[in-house]
C-alpha cells in the first residue's frame, strides 16, 4: 500500500493548495492513505475543528501535530472526540488526546499512527526512546504498518530514533523544522526514514512566514507579531510503499509540488 | 563561473570520499573553485595542519569553519597563517583567524567568502545579520562574488539570513546540521540559496558519527565518547554557477554522491 | 551618599509595599536615591506611563527594565521621554530608548545607571561584557558613581560582570531571578555586588505569580496564563553606602521587608 | 532533630573547610545529621572514592549529586555499593546508583534522602514533579523525615517544587547555582524551603572556579580550561530543625562561614 505524508501545512497557503493538488496527487501515485501535520494549519497556530473538517474534506485522513498543537484553544473541544489525530505521545499521562492510534482501512488493513515530539531545543516531554517503545508495544499487537510522526528539531535526534525504530515500524517521518531534506532512504531493516518532510505553504515565507517581521525579529530581538504569508503555494510530501504484510517499506519518495 | 561547496567533512570517511570523487565531480561540473566547511574534519572534531594540506591536495581551495572551530587545539598553530580558512566572523574582535576573505582566481576573478555562524541554539556570538553587513561593506569594495557558509542550526534564521543577503552575495549555504536539504533555489534578486548543504562522511552513521553511542546518549543521558563511524561514504555539496559581472548565481545543483 | 536599589517589582502587591514602607526605609537608612528594576511593574508584564508615574510618586527615582522590557505596548508611547528609566543597553542600536543614563542630584552629584542583559539561558543580545565597556568609557567621563543593574539568570555570568567590573563602578546589582541572594559584598577593588537583589512583590507566589497555574505549566508542559499573586507582599532590596568622590562602595547591606 | 545540609562542595578549598569547620558546627548546632551536596568535591568535576571517603571522615554523613555526578568516571567503580550517596532520581531506569535512599540513624530515626534534577536550561531528564509523586510514595512508607536536594537552575522551577512538596516532606532544598539565597522559610504545610543553599569552596572564585578563565571565556566565547579557585574558602549550608514524629521542620537557619 501507499502512504502518503504531508509536512506541517501553514495557513491557508498550506490549505489552498493542498485543495488544488492533492486529488491529483493521489491519483497518481495511487495512495491508499493520507496523513498531514496540522500544527500549523489555523493561520499558523494550531487547529480548530472548522480546519480540520476542511483538511479531511480534500481527501486527508489522519492529522499529525507537534509543539504548536494547542495554540489554538478550539483544539480542547474537540481533541477527545476526534479519533483521527493524534498529538505528541510523551506528553505526561492525562493531557488531553491521544498520542497514537489506529484506524482501520477497509475493514482490513490496520495503521497506526505516532506522534512523538522531541526534546532537543524543544519543551520538556518524556523521553521520546522510551515513549515510542511503550507505544509501539500497545500498536504491534494489532498492526504491523506503524507511520511515526517525530516532530523535532535537532538532527541527532531524529537520525537517532529512526535507527533506534529501524524494523520496528514502517516509517519515521521527521517534521517540525519546515524544511523537507533530501535524505530520504529506507533503512537495512526496512524503515522508511527522511529527517523532515519539510512544509506546505506559502513557498517565499520565511517557514510559510511573512518574512519581514522575521528578519526584523532577528535584526531587532524585539517581540514581533508574526502573519502567514501570501503568494504562491508549495507541497512538500513523502509517498511511501509499504508491504501490508510484514510492514515493511519498500520505497521512499519525495514530493515538492509548486 | 562554477563554485562547488561541500558539506561538513567528517572525519577520514569524509576525507577519503573526497578524495575519490572530487576529481571526476570537478571536471563533470567544470567546477572553477572548491570550498568545504572542514570543521569537523579532523576524527569529527576541528582540524589540522596536515588535515587541511591533505584537503587542499585533493583539489578543495577553500576551508569553512564552525562551532566545532576550537575542538583541535592544534588550529592555534596555523589559523593566523593560513589565508585559505575562514572561522565564523561574528567571534569578537581579537580572535585568532579571519571571518572573511579574498580569494584571487588565475590573477582575474576575485572570490570572497564570508563565515558566519547562527545564535539560535548556539554560541552566543555577535548578531550575523549585523556582522554580514559589516563584512559585505569590506568585500562589495573588492568583489561581487561572494559565498556565505552560514554555519546555524535553525532553520528560520538560515532562511532569514538568505532573504537579507538576497542580492547582496552569490550565495548563501547553510551547513551544521549535517543532513542536506531539499530547499536549493535562486532567490528573486539572485542569490542562490540553500538551508543546509549536507554532510560528507560515512553514510550509515548518525550526521557522521558511530550510531551506537549516539542512540545510548539519548537514552541514558549519561556522557558518552563519539567516534566517527565507519563504512561506505556519501558526499553532499552543491555546484552554483555564478556571473562574473554581477555576482549573481544563475543556478544551483544538489549533488549527493554514494 | 547611599543608594537603594530594589528587586523586580510585581504587580500590584509589589507597588503596594513601595508605597507602604519607602518613606520610612528612605529615612531609616538615609537614602538619596532609589533605583527599582520595574520590568514587571505592570500586571507581571513591562510598565506603562502611568504605573512608572506611580512609582516615582511613591519616592522611586530611577526605574530599570529587563527581558520583559516591550511585554507592554504603552512604554513605546514614553520611553524615548522619560529620561528617568533605561532598558539593557545590549539591544542592537536603533532600540527605542537608552541604555544608560546620567541623574544629576541637587545639582551637584551625578550618579550614572547602566542596565545590561545577560546572554546565558536569555534573548540574543550583543555580549554584556563588551557593552559593559563600551557605555563605561562614556559614563566615566561624567562620574564615578555608576549602578549597574545585571539582568541575567546564569550566576557565573552574574559574577563575573561583577568581577569584571570590581573598580569602575559603584555597584553591580543582579536582578531577573526574583529570588534575593545572600551574597554581598564589596569587591576588593570597591565595587558593592549581589547576585540578585530579589522580588518585591506577593511573597506567597511563585516569583510573585500565582502557584498554581505554574506548578501545573510544570506538571502539564501545556501553555498555561498566569497572574500577578495576591496576599501579603515582601520588598526586596539593597542599600549602597557610596564614597562621592572615588564613587567606590563602603558598605552594601540586603533589606527584606514583610 | 537538627539536620545540616552543605551546599556544593568545590575541590580542595570546599573540602578544607569542612574539615575545619564542621566538628565545631556540629556541636553548636545540635546538629544529628550532615548531608553534602558533593557533584564538584573532585577538583571541581564530580567525584571518586577516595573524596566520598574523606568527607565522610570530616563527619558528613551523606552525599548528594546533579548534573556533574559522572564528571569522574572513577563513581562507576563505587556508586552501587556506595548506600550514603544519591544522584538524581530523575535518570531513568537503569542508571547505576540510587535516586533516593532510607538511612537507619541510631536504630530508630530514619530518615529519606532524595536526590532530584530540574529540567528547565538543565539535561533532558524525567518530569521532577512526576518523579517526586513516585519517589516519595515508596519513602513515605518508611519515614516521615524526608530531605530533598532539587539540584535546579531555574527560581521558577525550584520555587514551584517546593510548594508542590509543601507538608509532604522535611525539607526542600536547592543546589547547583552555588550562591546562597536569601529565601530561606517554613512553608505553610511544614516543608522548610530554600531556592540554593550555595557553595562550599574557594571565596574569590566564581562559583568556587578560578576567576580569569569565566571571565575570559565569557569575553572569547572560545574553549577554556577551568580550575579550582585558590584562597579563602567560605562554608554555605543550612540546618533544619525537623520533628521526628510528623517530619514536618520547626526552623531553618542559614550559615555562611568564613
Ligand atoms: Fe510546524
Ligand atoms: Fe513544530
Ligand atoms: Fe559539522
Ligand atoms: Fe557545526
Ligand atoms: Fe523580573
Ligand atoms: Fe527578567
Ligand atoms: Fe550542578
Ligand atoms: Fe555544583
């Protein structure tokens, strides 16, 4: 089967084009199911359920989130209810959602989803290694296709995981930094693994950003109010093939449409 | 004109690939000049004399420096000397070394290339936005050519430096994180541009180094001894051509080489 | 001459003391001037006109900020005005208002306060200690008799300003940590120094804001809103006894007032 | 009881002093029980056997740890056996050594010492809050006198523990930023509680560190190699008058020997 997965969708850039392309994009590479990072997708902050009802409604399935998951406080009325996202699991035990889930496909194919967040330059959650092993151990029981959505920033870590979940699971998709990579590969016990799928938006932002009040956050290390930028759109993705039996992936590809 | 940049060398997988390939690369992509960003290369950490000489006889003209500058104290013995290096210019005033350079090519085209390093998660140096405007008024009375090593880790401020630069320098690489992305472009005003160019060193390490102590670093938070990993190599650069004239860059390749 | 210097004010219950017991303090100890760090002066969050006006109403007679310098819009309607305030004066140039300033007392003596940012754990600013430098070569030239409000978290960066500083300067006064410490003294060279002068504010908080939305930011890592604490309030501060002449420090005593 | 905890104990000048001081200390204070914080007793890096050994010859009678506890890697050869010593309890699972430890004082009193490490601008380690929930529920079972170190940077974090704590244990005590606060107090429920207890080392250092290499490694942002600060040591500790029955403290007091 293939999976298709969406790096961190900012705004409505994010969203315009992800309407436009997607449909097409499924098509072609004949997805069987997608997934996208949502973290960004409410003008930048968070999510609200008008955006995610959206996002389903132009043929995503299942939404991922990362650090900026609950920017937006709609997110609250909504996160128990909704069984397709997830957020990081290594927040502590009794934040609200879930860290994992599985969605059946067909009646017959089972995918579970993670999402971890990491904690290099980022907030102070359980450990990621031992979040995803306890994860894991609830998930295989039931599925062998396990996508994993490692949002985080350094490149240590990310590696790290994807060689410490090697074999384990189908793929290790990086997000959060908004730049896709071009080390996509699948690794010798067969995890497909790309450091981050990178960003879905407005393609001359900084990050999906307007750049000016960036740059001048830089120059001028005073707080600045930051908006999502405009003009053209960009999707960066990954199609990934999976062996529905053993879960195993057999390819990796990368996707910048413009 | 052709500048090839290659990304962080590490160690002798990263010394040895170059010196396989570069040759073959250099007429392939009739690559007038060669930098590298060499701050990892001596056994992963800093650089040496020999390591350097041995760099240069390999056909590399130019070595790029980083937060990894200091690691080998040996440095202190030729930095002041060796005018094809560069260390990050936003160290204070009175640092050994230069942040900047003029390079003369065949006695006609001059080359200047400029080291800066981010703040974001890392040293606290002096502002790079504000450095780059101080060393561009030295080298734009010399030359148009110009090559920024942007030597950062986040990924907002290495697209932000980018867009101020944007017309101002030939290019702006980003390096550090070892991992190559998929983000190259030349910018409207004509400033090529690339988060980050990659590494070069073994292929199934982690950014270079042995996978083992890595992963366990993460696991137990204990300190932990790195060794540069071993096996096949990649390495990971980037060829821009340049106009003479103006500076600017007309286009910019990828090249990850296994 | 004696200086009062008091720790970062919070809130209402902070501005309540001041009103309270300055009188009396001023007296006790024969004050003749007072400085209050007042970057959370206003509802936990940077000051306005009208809270600053209150400040010096209450017998306050020079006001320096810190991180929190811009969390309230309305200081950039007074701080080019109001010459009896100054904000780190390692924010790049151009930053609205100043970093050091020149009081002259009954016409006769001049007292000079500089504010400075640190770099460890904090917002990117140019390095205190070359700052340091440079706004003491103008200072010196007007007075010996210069506070030096060190608005930092890392206590080795504190005292080594301090140390750096032992000689040129009356005081160096470490504020930001809301947290008093006990250790002052006079330097041998004759500068008074204290790692952290402390909070004035509600003392049943945490650092002067409600506990319970803080321990469960801790225990949740969700963004939480915090408020000003109520209750019973402490003043935190310290008095200079200075030489006018060599400007150099005799005597630093700590107040903590319930 | 009396129980006397020292702040961090810096290479030979902190060692000195106890040996000095602590006989006399003892006795003036009633004191029944010596805990050090002792992460920098070995020149200044973590410590060994030899050093455990001879401060338990001087009359402490426990030792504490934090971030620097695997600084000497000659702690491996004794942590295990070693039932007077504790290191963070927030390392997870399989870290040598013990988090927390129940010492049998005279056959009758015992009393739990628990060893925890902050996480904000510190190692990536376990929640401390969650930690202390389940650290204290196997303590509790066993003794009321409980004595934490919360070896921690930030006031927030240190202050928030020691409310979150309030009337569940003895004492709550900070270490790591070696200056003393002046924030000593019986919180409400009965947790005596101070932010840093200080250091226990060389005066005219910083932070018990030879004072030129801090300043020039502030000034240089380059490598540096510290040592142990020469002179006069100074003494930071405090002692806690603890109920035996309820474990609930009737009185804190500071020291600062000299
Ligand atoms: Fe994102
Ligand atoms: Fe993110
Ligand atoms: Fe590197
Ligand atoms: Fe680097
Ligand atoms: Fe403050
Ligand atoms: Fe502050
Ligand atoms: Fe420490
Ligand atoms: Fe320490």
């Amino acid at each position: 089967m293939n999976i298709m997965f969406i790096g961190d969708v900012v705004g409505r850039p994010g969203r315009k084009i992800i309407k436009e392309v997607l449909p097409e994009l499924k098509c072609k590479y004949s997805v069987d199911f997608v997934i996208a990072n949502a973290e960004n997708a409410a003008g930048g902050n968070g999510i609200t359920k008008k955006i995610a009802e959206e996002l389903f409604s132009y043929g995503i399935d299942f939404l991922t989130m990362g650090n900026h998951v609950w920017d937006n406080k709609e997110i609250f009325d909504f996160i128990e209810e909704e069984l397709r996202m997830v957020r990081p699991a290594n927040y502590p035990p009794g934040t609200p959602g879930r860290g994992s889930q599985i969605i059946e496909l067909d009646g017959t194919v089972k995918i579970g989803i993670l999402n971890i967040s990491g904690r290099v330059f980022m907030p102070d959650l359980d450990c990621p290694f031992r979040t995803a092993d306890r994860e894991l151990e609830k998930l295989k029981k039931l599925t062998n296709i396990i996508v994993v959505d490692f949002h985080a920033e350094a490149t240590s870590e990310k590696q790290a995981l994807g060689w410490y979940l090697d074999g384990r699971v189908s793929l290790v998709a990086g997000t959060h930094t908004h730049v896709q990579t071009a080390d996509e590969r699948i690794l010798p016990k067969g995890t497909a693994y790309i450091t981050d799928v990178g960003m879905t938006g407005a393609y001359d932002g900084i990050l999906g950003i307007e750049r000016e009040p960036v740059i001048r956050k830089f120059l001028t290390q005073m707080p600045t109010r930051f908006e999502v930028a405009k003009g053209t759109s960009q999707l960066n993705a990954i199609v990934v093939e999976i062996d529905v039996e053993t879960g195993l992936a057999m390819k990796i590809q990368r996707l910048i449409i413009k």
